[in-house]
C-alpha cells in the first residue's frame, strides 16, 4: 500500500495524558546521561526556582512518541512501520517540563512528500499541559521526519 498523499493537513486528537512523575525524569535523566542535579534533587530543582523536579529537554520525545503512534496506526496513512526509518527530530521547548506535569499532544501532518517509491513525512507534535482553570499552557512543540521506505528500497 503506497503511502496517503492526503495525510498532509490532518490533526490527530490528544492522545491519553502522561502523567510526569519524579522516578520517570530521573530514570530518562540516567538513560541520556543528563548529570544536573535538578534531575534527581527536588531541591536542587527549587533552588532554580522550579516547583519539582526538571525533565532533559528531550523528555518530550516520551509524549511526542505516542501522538506519533496514532499515525502510525491510521489504517488509512499506508505506513508500514518496518519500513520506517528516523530522519530528524527537533524541540522546541516553551518551558520546562517538571515533575506534576500532566502533558497532552495533538498530531500534525505537516508534509507528506514522495521519494522514489516511499515517502517523507514530516509531523508536528504540540505538547501542552494542564494549567490554572482548565487552560492547555504550551509546553513543547517537537518536529519529527520520517523516511517510509518503498518496495525494493
């Protein structure tokens, strides 16, 4: 099944929320080797004036990931998940993610572009999180490209 040129423009809803919790920083804090003490001590973290524990960066990699999924899983994309290979990943972070945060992302289709017999697809991840009354504060956008190999490739 060849790839759907009409992916482009489409927005997935929210997956489920991730709860970030202190023990998943700091095991993704030792898995990339990130050393900052505002990692793993929650008062290292407030001495930077943060209300718990800071995620790496690259933490929004676990909440884009799963957007990512629902893609992925669309009978209708004609992605053959064997035949993907990673191209690019890019953050944006608009805050820090921090330990109570629970984060949401919704799935844009950005590009969708032939290449031989597969194809480039580019999506846009936007992470938010629950803030005051209900309002989705902006946390993270992330950027990921995807080489979806044709037959014979």
């Amino acid at each position: 099944m060849a790839i759907n040129p009409d992916l482009a423009g489409r927005v997935y809803p929210p997956a489920e929320a991730y709860d970030v919790a202190r023990e998943k920083i700091r095991e993704f804090a030792r898995a990339v080797k990130a050393e900052h003490p505002a990692h793993y001590e929650v008062d290292a973290a407030r001495a930077l004036g943060h209300a718990d524990l800071v995620a790496p960066p690259t933490f929004a990699i676990i909440v884009a990931q799963r957007a990512d999924a629902q893609l992925i899983a669309d009978p209708e994309s004609g992605i053959d998940f064997s035949r993907v290979v990673h191209a690019e990943q890019r953050f944006t972070l608009h805050r820090p993610i921090v330990a109570g945060d629970r984060l949401t992302a919704e799935l844009h289709v950005d590009q969708v572009r032939a290449m031989g017999g597969g194809a480039m697809i580019t999506t846009r991840a936007e992470i938010t999180a629950d803030g005051a009354a209900g309002a989705a504060e902006k946390v993270a956008t992330t950027v990921s490209s995807i080489l979806v190999r044709g037959e014979g490739q």
